[in-house]
C-alpha cells in the first residue's frame, strides 16, 4: 500500500530501500504525532497554556504587558522544518518527561 504511494511519486528505482523505508518512518511518525495530538483533545491540542498578565497600556494593536513570574520551555532549533519540528519536539518532551 504504501510502497505504491511511493512509486507514484518518485521511482522506485531512484530511491534505495533504507531510504523509502526512511521515508515511510518519518511519515508514519508525523501521522502518529498528528493523530496523538487530536486524541488529547482539541483544545489542547491546538491551544497553548496562557500565562496571567495586566494590560498597563493599549494603543491601537499595541498593548504593553506585565506578566507574573513564570518558566518557560523552549529550544532552537536550524534546518529544514520537517527535520527541525520532530527535533524541537522531541527535545521539550524529554524535558518536560524527565
């Protein structure tokens, strides 16, 4: 089934078999990814967790805030953004899971 995706996009006798079987890792991977995400729940899923803030000025589109102590969990990441994504996630899920 998939080996027919495949072959209806690229050749396959252009691709090694390591590298259609790459292939269909990664996207096997990002559909599990996808899947879980809409298994948590829509908003969750789709939503990110705000922290509290006071509005101490608003001009137009502008507004300047005061936020409450809090932690934040980010990474950088540089590449191609299917590469980068899977690495940028798979970075702050083994922080937030250790």
């Amino acid at each position: 089934m998939w080996t027919t995706a495949l072959s209806a996009a690229t050749p396959r006798t252009s691709m090694s078999k390591s590298k259609m079987t790459l292939l269909l890792l990664k996207r096997l991977y990002l559909v599990l990814l996808t899947v879980t995400f809409i298994t948590i729940g829509e908003k969750s899923a789709v939503a990110i967790e705000e922290v509290p803030c006071t509005v101490i000025e608003q001009n137009g589109a502008f507004e300047l805030r005061q936020y409450s102590p809090h932690i934040v969990a980010e990474t950088m990441v540089e590449g191609e953004f299917d590469q980068v994504g899977i690495e940028g996630f798979r970075r702050l899920a083994d922080y937030i899971t250790v």
